[in-house]
C-alpha cells in the first residue's frame, strides 16, 4: 500500500460513497496507523537503545577520562612536589653558587691586596737593594777615600818624617852655623879688637911716626901685617855673619816646612779619621740596606705566601664555583625536566577535563536523547493504547461501530430504539 497521511484517509472516508469505499478507506486508515505506530516504536527503542549505548559509552569514557585526570592530577602534583624540591635545591646551588662568589672575590680581593702587597714589598727591596747598593757604593768611596787618605797620611808622616829629618838637619846645620856664626863672632870681635887695637896701636904709632920718623920706618912692617890681619879679620867675620844669615834662613825654611808637614799630618790625621767614620757610617748604612733588604725579601716570601695561598683559595673557590655552576645546570635540566613533566601533566589534565566535558555533553545529550526516545516510546504506547478507543470514537463519528470484531454501520430506527447489524 502506498504511503498515504492520515489526513489523506480521513478525506476518502468522508469522502466514499458506496459500502466497499468506506470499508476500504477504514480499513487503509487503520493500517496506517498501526504501521506508523509500529515504526515510531521500533525507532523510539532503536533509538533509546542507541542513546542507552551511547551513554554507556559515555559514561565508560567519562569514566576513563575522571580515571585520567585523576592520574594526571597526582602526575601534576608530584611534579609540583618535584619542582618545588628542585626550586629547593636551585635556592641551595644558587646560596652555594652566591657563597663560592663571594668567598671568589673575597679571594681575588685577597690575592689583589697580596699582589699590591707583593709590589710595595718588591718596590722595598727594591729601592732597599738600591740604596744598599748606594751604601755600598759610599762605602767603596769612603774606603777609597779612607785608603787615599790613608796614603795621603802615610805620604805626610813620610814627609813630615823628612821634613822632620830636614828640620833636624837643618837645626843640626843652625846648630853648627850658630856655633860657627858664634865662633865667627868671637874671631870676628877679637878680630875687632885686634883691628882696634891695632889702629890704636896705627893711630898711636902714627902719632908716634910724626914725632919719630925713623921708629915709623921700622913699624911700618908691623903696621902693614896688622892693617893686613884686620882686614882678613874683617872678611872673615863678614863671610861668617853671611853664613850665620843663611844658617838662620834655612833654620827658618825648616822650621816653617816642618810647621807645614805637621799641618798636613794632623789635616791627613783629621781626614783619615773622618774617612774611617765616613766608612764605618757607610758600613752601618750598608749593614742597614742590608737588613732592610733581609726583610724586605722576607715580607716578600711572606707576601708570595700569602698570594700563593690566595691562588689556592681563588682555585678552591674558582672549583666550588664550577661544581655550583655544574650543579645549577643539572638542577635546571631537572627543573626543565620537570616543568615539560608538570606541563605535559597539566596538558593531560586538561585534556583530561576536556574528554570529561566533552563525555558529560555526550551523557547529557545521550540523556536527554533517551529521555526524548522513551517519552515518545511511552508516547507511542500511549497512543497504541488509545487507539481502539480513539477508532471508536471516529467509527462513532462516521455511525460504524465493531461488532464482534467487524465494522458495521450503526443505523438507529425512529419507532424503536434498536439496531440493526448489518454486515
């Protein structure tokens, strides 16, 4: 039979004319109906089944979902807890790394102080080696100086020495020439007296000769032999009064160079002396340099020790440092390690609640799905269970009514009240 609305078969009805028509079209009516009836039940528990599956599904999946993100919850908090140990152990590398800074620089502060320390120290013993060097170039003068004196001294005692011997021979030579100068004086004034006894006697015989010419004659012999003595007398003393003269100038050139050579001696004396306490100065400066160079180089050592030691705790702490550093970098690699855990974590967690979403739409529409299914299955049975009734009633419209499971037409008699079957 061809698919017809229930409309259509409402309109043959009213619409047929002869017994056969109205049957027919009664009868389509009825099949239509049981047949959409049928089908809208099969569908409506075709369909509650299905909505039945797929909420099971749902609720299956939902399920599973809640099972993940339940797991990546926990996931997520034990890589929170790990981040929070590696936050933890970050805080400790970067103390540590921040204590191996500071002791670091505390170290290159150290080694620089050592260093400057090492340089004023090597400036010491430098200008300590330099004036050492000055000392003991002044001692070098001074003993030069001290040796030259020295020579100088000895050169002037040797002077003073033949200055002395000079004076000697020059006092023994005055000595001599006073005595001869004394002899001379002696011969030289009996010389005188002879002469002036001897021009008294001239004088006297000269009287004499002008009164006596004739004893004049016989003195003249004598006269002449004494003018003679006088005169050599007279030489004689001249001769010797010149020598005295020299004798005494040459006394007095002694005299004079030996007062020079003593001079020179006790000024030879004063320099020697003064070069001696030049040296032994220059010796106590040099034993000094010396000593301040003895600690100088000491507090070098000391300084070089002390910068040693800085290198060694720059080293250590330079070590520490490293390891901090390598120790932050396997911290970081873990935090990393971590944040991807806790970010892939988190991830499935949201994805997680978005399948739970997504599961809860899917049960909520499977739900209202079956809900809609088994309100139009109760509908359908609902009106299966109606639908005698309501024929009736539309059977008692067009005057049919069933009798004994046959349509027949209800016909009412105006004289009595009866009806009359009629098939």
């Amino acid at each position: 039979m061809a698919t017809s609305t229930i409309q259509e078969l409402l309109d043959s009805i009213l619409q047929a004319v002869y017994g056969i028509e109205v049957r027919g079209a009664i009868h389509d009516s009825i099949e239509q109906c049981y047949t959409d009836v049928t089908a809208g039940k099969t569908l409506a528990e075709t369909a509650a089944s299905l909505a039945n599956t797929a909420a099971s599904n749902a609720n299956s999946k939902a399920s599973a979902a809640q099972t993940a993100a339940s797991a990546a919850n926990t996931a997520a908090g034990a890589a929170n807890t790990a981040a929070g140990k590696v936050n933890d152990a970050i805080k400790t590398a970067e103390t540590a790394a921040s204590n191996a800074n500071a002791k670091a620089t505390a170290a290159d502060t150290a080694a620089k102080n050592a260093d400057e320390k090492a340089t004023l120290a090597d400036t010491a013993a430098k200008n300590a080696d330099t004036k050492a060097g000055l000392a003991n170039i002044a001692a070098e003068n001074a003993n030069s100086a001290a040796s030259t004196a020295n020579a100088s001294a000895e050169s002037a005692n040797d002077a003073a020495d033949a200055a002395n011997a000079a004076a000697k021979s020059a006092n023994d030579a005055a000595s001599k020439a006073t005595s001869s100068a004394s002899k001379a004086d002696t011969a030289a004034s009996n010389a005188n007296a002879k002469a002036t006894a001897a021009q008294n006697a001239a004088d006297a015989a000269n009287a004499a000769a002008g009164s006596v010419n004739s004893a004049l004659s016989t003195l003249g012999d004598a006269t002449k032999a004494a003018n003679e003595a006088a005169t050599k007398a007279t030489t004689n003393a001249s001769i010797a009064e010149q020598k005295a003269n020299a004798a005494d100038t040459a006394a007095r050139g002694a005299n004079t160079a030996a007062s020079a050579a003593n001079t020179a001696t006790e000024n030879a004396n004063a320099a020697t002396s003064a070069a001696n306490t030049a040296a032994n100065a220059a010796n106590t400066a040099a034993g000094n340099a010396n000593d301040a160079a003895s600690s100088a180089n000491e507090a070098a050592r000391a300084v070089d020790g002390a910068a040693d030691r800085a290198d060694e705790a720059t080293a250590a702490a330079n070590e520490a440092a490293a390891n901090a550093s390598a120790q932050a970098s396997r911290v970081e690699t873990a935090v990393n390690s971590a944040n991807s855990a806790t970010n892939a974590a988190n991830t499935a967690a949201e994805n997680a609640k978005t399948a739970e979403g997504n599961a809860l739409s899917a049960t909520t529409a499977c739900e209202s799905a079956t809900v809609r299914a088994n309100n139009a299955a109760e509908d359908c049975e609902t009106k299966t269970a109606r639908l005698p009734e309501e024929l009736e009633d539309m059977f008692a419209d067009l005057g049919l009514v069933m009798v004994n499971g046959k349509l027949c037409v209800k016909v009412e008699r105006a004289d009595e009240e009866e009806e009359d079957d009629r098939g």
